[in-house]
C-alpha cells in the first residue's frame, strides 16, 4: 500500500475513531464528544493505549505494536493548546517508524498520532 494510501487510512481512522473510544465519562453533541473536566496524566496515557490498540486492531498498523508499552508522556504546547504526547517505542520497524506518538488533549480527544511526534 503506498504511503498516501495509508496515510489517509491512518488519519480517516483517528477521526472516526476517537468519538467513540472514549464515550464513557463524555457525551456527544453531532459527532463531537466533550468531557467536562481535564483527564490527568495517568488518564491520557490509557486513552492513548486505547487507541495504539485500536490502530493495530483495524490493520492501520503492524501486530509488532500490540505488546508495546508506553514510553514516555508529556505534555506540549501547540499553538495556543496543551496536549499530552504520549510515545511508544518499537525497536523491531525501521528507524522512521520506530516511534509512534499519540496526542491526546486536555480533556481525553485524541488530536493525532504519528510517527513524526509534530
């Protein structure tokens, strides 16, 4: 499959995706679900485990990541918004694809995951 290819799976499977990942403790409003509290870290780190399970559930990326743990979190700015940046660590793909990083913000949506960490 070629990189545009996946690329818009990739991120067609982040938007749907995170609506419903993470309904409990949130409600919706068309397609767009609030919490009404921000999560902490520990909070983030599983939603972005969630979703590292889902993306590897969906085929969006390879079985090796399934029993990879969470490597490091942190909370960055971009823009004018905070986000936690949760890193997971794969040895075992080529260099560029080693680390997947989800961003997950302040109040538990998931905004993006990448391999880049922008």
């Amino acid at each position: 499959m070629n990189k545009l290819l996946k690329s818009t799976l990739f991120t067609s499977l982040l938007v749907l995706g995170s609506t419903t990942l993470y309904a409990a403790g949130t409600h919706s409003h068309g397609g767009v679900t609030h919490t009404h509290e921000k999560i902490n870290e520990g909070k983030a780190i599983k939603i972005a485990i969630s979703m590292k399970n889902g993306l590897v559930k969906n085929g969006t990326i390879n079985k090796s990541w399934e029993p990879i743990k969470y490597s490091k979190v942190e909370k960055k700015m971009f823009g004018k918004e905070e986000e936690y940046v949760v890193s997971f660590n794969n040895p075992e793909l080529k260099k560029e694809q080693q680390t997947l990083y989800i961003f997950v913000d302040l109040y538990g949506d998931v905004k993006a995951a990448n391999y880049t960490g922008k």
